[in-house]
C-alpha cells in the first residue's frame, strides 16, 4: 500500500537516490502557493537543547574505539601479560547495577 503524499515520495526518492532535493512553497490554504520570500515559521532551541545538540556533534565526531587502547590490550593478551582483577570487574558491576536501581 503506497501513501500519496508529495513530501513522503520525494523522501522516499531521495533516501533511494533516485531525486534529489527540491522545495516546493508551501500552500496558502486558498489554493495558491505562499511566497517564499515571505515565510513566517521560525524555531528557536532551548539552552538545553543547543548543549544537547553540542554535545552531540563532538561525540560524533570522537571514533569510537580506542585503537591505540586495543592494540595494547590484544598486545597483552598475545604476550600473555594482560591482567585483570574480577573482584574489581564484580565491584563495578554491582555499581552499574545499583545505579541502574536508583533511576528506576
């Protein structure tokens, strides 16, 4: 079942490759199409949101492994010198999950 909406079909096509992006003014509601020189919408973000949006373009940006941090624990691993504490690794999770408790 196919929707007949304009906007959906030229995302659709878009997302496929088959079109590429083109705005069309939007309706006046009388039939006519409105000016786009004369557009009225704006949006503004919340303080909060511009952080989250900041916040979001520098992760984005880190990779997301450490390579370097890999190469050394497989290093370890291959030389038979990687070590570690699961007393350490029990602590942590228990942390995690006492976390995870307080937010429910």
């Amino acid at each position: 079942m196919e929707i007949e909406n304009n906007h959906l079909s030229i995302l659709a096509r878009q997302a496929n490759g088959a079109a590429k992006p083109r705005e069309t003014p939007p309706e006046t509601g009388t039939g006519q199409q409105a000016d786009p020189g004369k557009a009225s919408d704006s949006v503004s973000l919340t303080p909060a949101a511009q952080l989250l949006r900041d916040a979001a373009s520098r992760v984005a940006d880190e990779p997301v492994v450490n390579a370097q941090r890999v190469g050394a624990v497989r290093e370890s691993i291959a030389d038979g010198s990687f070590y570690f504490d699961p007393a350490r690794i029990a602590d942590r999770m228990m942390g995690m999950e006492q976390a995870l408790a307080r937010l429910q």
